[in-house]
C-alpha cells in the first residue's frame, strides 16, 4: 500500500524551511502531495499559480512530490488524493494551540487521517514566509532563506530584494 501524506499551506512563498519538512518526510510516506491553498485571512504576494511554480522549482526533479492548489476542506481534498496523514510544521510552542485544534477537527471530520507534527531543522526554525516577505520588501539578503527561483520572484515583486 501506498503511503501518501498531504502537506498544506499557503507557500507564499516556500522557505526553505518548508523544503526542509517536504524533504524530510519523504522518509516515511512514500508520495508527498504539497497543497496550495489562499488563507482567507492574509492577502497573497503570489498567486496559486506562481506559488505552485516556485515549490516546483524549489523541490526539483523529486518525482515522490506532486504539487497541486486546493481549496476547500482539507479533509476533503486528502481522501481525493488518497492520503492518510496530514503533515504540520511546528516552529514555536505558540504554533501548536491552532495545529492541535485543526488536527482535532480534522480527525473529527475525517477519523482515519492522521496528522504528523513535524519540528523543523535547527538551522530553518526561525524562518517564515512573512519574514522573508518583510525582509524582501525592505531590500534585505534573503538568499539563505528561501531557493533562488523565490529570490528571483521577490525581485521582480519587490525591486529593492
């Protein structure tokens, strides 16, 4: 059987951080389904599209990761791919009260999908993709945190990056 995991988020834009996770938990599932979505709550820098592109180029030639935009239930979208567990990065404590209660509705909603908690590597932790947006914005080095392609997209966002 199979073992396909889903890995959700608004990737706007990837970290390498979130390269980190996606890399990481090739270990044990053997497809990785990266799922673009829009939180309602934030306006994106990047469209789905450019987002979708950008987590492409950042993954490379790894064949075990689809890339795909969703909207809609996670719960949802998981069965339709065939999933089984949801993978969450956790980069502080204060990460985990909103991780728990989505893993709990999720599981509510759907009992056989399970959510995997992942810590990130010492040397990604502190990113986030609203730092490097901030960074990026105000003309600062981001190269160490994010691919060169999302380097190349913030340029041409943010001429000053």
């Amino acid at each position: 059987m199979t073992r396909i995991a889903i890995y959700a988020g608004s990737f706007d834009p990837i970290t390498r951080g979130h390269e980190d996770l996606m890399l990481r938990s090739l270990g044990f599932v053997d497809r990785l389904v990266v799922a673009v979505t829009t939180n309602l709550a934030k306006q994106p820098l990047f469209s789905v599209d450019e987002r979708a592109a950008l987590i492409r180029a950042a993954v490379g030639n790894e064949a075990r990761i689809e890339v795909r935009a969703f909207s809609g239930l996670l719960v949802d979208f998981a069965r339709e791919a065939g999933a089984t567990m949801i993978i969450r990065g956790l980069r502080a404590v204060s990460d985990f009260e909103y991780e728990y209660q989505m893993a709990l509705m999720n599981r509510h909603l759907s009992p056989s999908l399970e959510t995997i908690f992942m810590v990130p590597s010492l040397d990604t932790t502190y990113i986030s993709s609203s730092l490097v947006r901030e960074i990026a914005r105000f003309g600062g080095d981001v190269s160490g945190l994010v691919h060169p392609a999302v380097v190349e997209a913030l340029r041409g966002k943010y001429p000053r990056a």
